[in-house]
C-alpha cells in the first residue's frame, strides 16, 4: 500500500525526510480494527515530527497523520479518534494518561491506505458528514472543543479572545465558540487572515497586539511568546487563558504578578476525550457548522501540501482524497 513515511528527521528541511513509498498492509490483532482510508488531513504536528521534535528518532520511520475517515474490513463508515491512550492511566480522561499519544507518534498513522487501530478509536461517521470533512476533525477540533467548552467552560454572551486565528486549531475555534453563542475577537498578522476570521465568524478581527476594545472573559492562546503579554492584557480579571501550542516559542516573560493580582486562571489543554469527540460531532450536527476545507489534494500533492503549510498559505485544512486520481 501507499504510505507518507517520515524516513529521517531535519530541523531546518522538515521535508527532506518525507517519503511516499510503497509498505506492507498491517495486519489485523483481536481488539484492533484496519481501516481502509477514504481522506486524511494534513497537520502541522507531522512537521513537527519530521524536524525531530517531540518525536524521538528511534520511532523513526513512521507513517504520518493524525486524522482520518474510511471504512472498516466490514463495510463500517468510520472517523479516527486520535488519542491513543489508557483511561485508567488518565483515572477516567485519556487525555491524562502520561503515555498517551496521537496517531503517527507510536503507531502508523492515518496518511496510508490503510491503518489498524484500537477498536475504540473509531466512531460513526455520520452521513450528514462528508469523508472529507470527517478527516478534518481529530486533533484540530477536537482539540479547539475541549480548550472552549471543558477547560474554560464558556457561556453564550461570554467573550472570548482567539489569538493567531488563521492557525487550524484557532480557526475552528472561532467557528465553535460563535456558534455556541459566545462573541469573538480575533488577531492575525495579516489583512487576509483577519478577513479569514471574519468568515469564520469573529465578531472582530485585529492587528497581532491591538487593543480590544473591552477585555475578554476567555483567551484561546496557541501561539506562545509572540502574542502572550497581549494575553494577559486583553483578559478581565478573574478571566482565563487556555493554553493548547506554543508555536512562537515556549518561554516568554510570566508575568506572575500580573496573575495573581489580577487573579487569573492559567490553563493547559491537550487534545480531547473521546466522550468529548462524541459532542463535538452532535454540536456539528445540531449547529450545521462544517471545518473550513483549503484544498483537496491526491496523495502524491502531499509533499505541495506540507510545504504550502510551512509557508503558511493555508486558509482551512489540506485534506489527501484516496480516490482522487486526477
């Protein structure tokens, strides 16, 4: 079959180390599933992954991808849940597990034509939901759902902050954090992607470190050094930061008296549960809210892809169509 395969691992030249090559088809142990993939999202993690980071290189080669859709041995239409973990490990949330991991970190990943998983980690897909849209929503939505509703717990008429909105996960959480009724403010560094925001539902889009014009009950902070001072500035006191990525750099200043002064909760959220998984698909259903699709691509346009990604001249997810030929 035909797989994405992170051969080696480069810093500076992420792409250097991808391969399309052919492997074998995985068999199938009891208590596991093989799928065969209709559609498949490009993330950035898999960059990550092939620049060496948080992926150490005795797991290396590795099929890429975290999120996907297609259909079972037995004929069963289904959507990858990306979180591979134990929850009693995580005493009732896997997203807790000190072992967990995402799809293409200690198993092959969904870029394949097939993939074998543990059992619970496929769910329904509905028919309402297309396979292309399917593949979208794992470690991006799921991700931005559990920031929003489980570790900020967001109202309807709570404001909330979304920082470096054209990103993937910020991006989705502009759509959900809108449709749950909640008013947005977005920043993006660029007048296309604070257009992008708007379409995706911002009530406002601004500069990267402008002044709100209120401050916000809620952050939604994927970026890290470059938009964290901005952070703690744009959120009331007694506000939260929800922290899910630190894509600009992981130390900036703390700022700690500004927290317990001001009395905020600073939070940390990874990925999402698969109870929570479950929500997000009913919220789709019941809101008629769908993911943003940039582009979809056959699998041999996945290196174009990954590089338009590093580029950042993404606006919505990259999704590899395995039927599509031409």
């Amino acid at each position: 079959m035909l797989a994405a395969v992170a051969v080696s691992q480069h810093p500076d030249d992420p792409l250097a180390g991808l391969a399309l090559r052919d492997v074998p088809v995985p068999e199938v142990e009891e208590g596991w599933t093989r799928v065969r993939m209709r559609a498949a999202s490009l993330n950035p993690h898999d960059l990550w992954s092939l620049k060496g980071v948080g992926h150490p290189p005795e797991r290396i080669p590795m099929i890429l991808g975290c999120d996907g859709a297609g259909v079972t041995d037995d004929g069963r239409e289904v959507i990858l849940y990306s979180v591979v973990a134990d929850t009693d490990r995580g005493r009732g949330d896997e997203t807790f597990d000190p072992d967990r991991a995402v799809l293409s970190e200690t198993l092959d990943g969904t870029l394949a034509e097939f993939i074998v998983v543990p059992s619970r980690n496929l769910l329904p897909k509905p028919e309402w939901l297309t396979f292309i849209e399917a593949a979208t929503l794992g470690a991006v939505w799921g991700t931005a759902y559990r920031m929003l509703f489980t570790r900020a717990g967001i109202r309807p008429g709570d404001s909330v902050l979304v920082q470096g909105a054209n990103g993937g996960v910020a991006s989705a959480a502009i759509r959900l954090a809108s449709a749950a009724g909640a008013r947005v403010f977005a920043t993006a560094r660029s007048e296309p992607k604070r257009r992008y925001a708007l379409e995706q539902g911002a009530y406002m889009s601004l500069e990267s470190g402008a002044r709100l014009p209120e401050r916000v009950d809620v952050v939604i902070e994927t970026v890290g050094e470059a938009t964290w001072a901005h952070s703690l500035r744009a959120v009331r006191p007694g506000g939260t930061i929800v922290i899910a990525g630190a894509t600009s750099g992981e130390m900036p200043k703390a700022e700690l008296r500004r927290i317990f002064y001001k009395q905020l909760s600073v939070i940390g959220s990874t990925m999402c549960t698969r109870a929570e998984f479950e929500s997000l698909i009913r919220m789709l259903h019941i809101t008629g809210i769908r993911p943003s699709i940039d582009s979809v691509i056959r699998f041999d346009q996945v290196p174009a892809g990954y590089k338009r990604i590093l580029n950042g001249d993404v606006r919505g997810k990259i999704v590899v169509d395995f039927e599509k030929v031409d």
